[in-house]
C-alpha cells in the first residue's frame, strides 16, 4: 500500500494505492483521523489504484465519514474498481458514501 496526501484548493485529497487492509490501515487511520477532526474539513479519498478493501478499512472510513459529518464536513470518495465498488454494494455503504466515479467530478461536487 502506498498513500499520497496533498490538497486542492480547501480540499485535502488522500490517494491511496495498492491493499487497504488491517495490516496497512494504521497511516491512512491517523491521516483521516487527523484530517477530519479539523472543522469544515473536506476530504476526498481517491480510490482509483486500491485493488482491495476489507472490513478494517471500511470501518475507518465510517469512522471518518461520521467525524467529519459531526464537524460540518464532507467526505467524498472516487475513482472506484469495479471489485471495492462491489464491496460497497454488498455491504450497502454506497448507500452512507458520495461516491463519484473520478477525481473531477468529485471535486466539482464539493464546490455546490
């Protein structure tokens, strides 16, 4: 797993590339952590090189998500594989998540 953090405009991007899984959950953790307690925060997590996703790092994506939420803020995710996509599905989180398909449109949906 490999992350890469920078930001654009007011929005701080998180890409990750690679497993998102229990063994290589912890800096994404402390980043979204960090990232998300911040009031007003946006965030976007770019998911377009993760080629796996288990119940570890879903639940630190919730976790973010209702942080941010509590803060005023907005986590988007994007950029989904058709296999981290399924996963969202079948544990119906697709539902709790604004999910676009890139990077553009999902910055383009944080500026309405």
């Amino acid at each position: 797993m490999d992350m890469k953090t920078y930001s654009a405009g007011e929005i701080n991007v998180l890409e990750i590339t690679g497993r998102f899984d229990a063994s290589t959950v912890q800096p994404i953790a402390t980043w979204l952590e960090q990232t998300t307690s911040t009031p007003g925060a946006r965030v976007l997590v770019n998911l377009t090189d993760t080629t796996f996703v288990d119940s570890t790092a879903l639940a630190t994506l919730v976790q973010a998500l209702k942080r941010c939420q509590q803060m005023q803020g907005d986590l988007y995710l994007c950029g989904m594989r058709h296999p981290v996509h399924m996963i969202f599905e079948l544990t119906r989180l697709d539902k709790a998540f604004s999910i676009f398909s890139d990077k553009e449109r999902a910055l383009q949906a944080f500026a309405k």
